[in-house]
C-alpha cells in the first residue's frame, strides 16, 4: 500500500467521526458520464432554472428531454466498489455522515446506511409534483415521458419534476445545517471524486479543516483546496476506497 494511503488508512482508523462528500468522479466508473462535462453528450443542452420551468411551456419540455434521457443512463448503471467500499466502512461504524452531490440513487443501491447520508443535491430516483408537492417514485412519471408525454403530468395536471435541486433552486436547509455541523465536528474530512466546486457545499472542506480534522482528498482532478489538503490521492476511486476499506475492516 502507497504511504500517502497507509497514512489515510492510519488517520481513519484514529479517527471518531469521520465525515465524506462525494461527486461525479465516484461514479464515472459505473459508467455515467459527468453529464455536463464540455463536449459531453448532454452538454448541449443549457441548464434549466426553477423559474423556468415554473413560467415556461418550452422550458419543461427541453427539461424532461434531458432528465427522460439522463435516467436511462443512471438505470443502467450499477455500483462500483468504490461504492460498495463506502456502504462497508458506514456498515462497519466508520462513516458518521457521508454527504454526497450526485442525484444517481448510487450509494442507497449499494446499501450505504440511509441515516447516515445526504442527497444533498436531489435525487433522480423520486419526482415531485410542483403544483401540490406530491411526491412519487420516478418510474412513474418516467413510463409517462417514455409513452410520449413530453411533460410528465401529476393526477393534479401539475408537471411532475424530477427531485432534483434545480438551478436557481434553494437547497434544503436543515440537509445543509446537517452537513456543515458534522464538517465542522469531525476528525477526518474526506472529499471523493469532487473537484470541490461546487457551493455552498463545498464549504465542507474549509469548516473540517478550521475544526483540526486531518482533510484527504481524493480525485483525479484539480481542486481549489489541493494545496490546503493533509492528503492528495489521484488514482482512481474504484481502486483506492476497496483497499482502505480492505486495510480498517481486516
Ligand atoms: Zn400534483
């Protein structure tokens, strides 16, 4: 095992609460892309807002163009061990909160402990309806869309929109309240497949590092935070997290 991992490993070990933020780098590897990375299939289409698709006929439709198309990628898609490394170590009492900005459904299908963690961004996986908030499986309004319903209509007429946080769109308050509290109380602070870019969430890593946590980040990618991280490790997820978790579960 490399140092700097033997070292993560050690910290994580030592640590009482440790605390993860996870993004689209965790699932490249189970095959969805990051959808709107440049030249990607689906950097095509511009980002709806929420005001848009409240005002706008046209809007909705370009919307559910890119969800209707998106979810078909995310159905396919299964866990990668890098997911079923974080459910083991969560399992296993070694995960006190695990936060994570992709919307794929992946870290509930790979049995990660659902107390224990924060779609902090929505999820894919559930659709709400906007005129009385209705909530319901996505399958639902999915079979609709697919049949050739370009808007997914609740029972209400109101169009159904996937539970995903929209541009423009507010997070949840008390799912924020939850993350930065446990960043700010934790030991360990690991950010995985996060180029750390995204706000406010990515306030995380600051909060965890004012606290004293020992702070690893652990992407292919540059990240604003690089040089303020304890650890830096850019081999690939699928591959690092299996090992730690081999490592403190043995
Ligand atoms: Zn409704």
């Amino acid at each position: 095992m490399p140092h700097t991992l033997e070292t993560l490993a050690a910290k994580w070990r030592d640590a009482e609460s440790v605390v993860i933020l996870t993004g689209a780098g965790l699932s490249t590897a189970s095959g969805i892309p990051d959808f709107r990375s440049p030249g990607g299939r689906w950097s095509r289409y511009q980002p709806v807002t929420i005001q848009s698709f409240l005002a706008d006929e046209d809007a909705r439709r370009e919307y559910w163009q890119y969800k209707g198309e998106t979810w078909q990628v995310i159905l396919a898609a299964d866990p990668n061990p890098g997911h079923h490394a974080l459910a083991r170590l969560a399992q296993a009492g070694r995960v006190d909160l695990l936060v994570t900005q992709n919307v794929d459904g992946l870290h509930e299908r790979s049995a990660f402990p659902p107390d224990r963690m924060i779609n902090i961004h929505g999820t894919d996986s559930a659709v709400i309806c906007v005129s009385c908030e209705r909530r319901a499986e996505r399958a639902l309004a999915q079979e609709l869309w697919e049949s050739g319903q370009a808007i997914p209509l609740c029972e209400c007429g109101g169009p159904w929109k996937p539970a995903t946080i929209s541009f423009g769109q507010s997070l949840v308050q008390n799912d924020l309240s939850r993350a930065f509290d446990a960043a700010a109380s934790c030991d360990l602070f690991v950010a995985a497949g996060t180029s750390l870019v995204v706000g406010p969430i990515n306030e995380m890593f600051s909060m965890a590092k004012r606290a004293g946590a020992h702070t690893a980040i652990v992407t292919g990618s540059e990240t604003p935070f690089d040089a303020h991280a304890d650890c830096k490790i850019e081999d690939p997820l699928q591959e690092v997290l299996p090992a730690l978790a081999e490592d403190l579960l043995e």
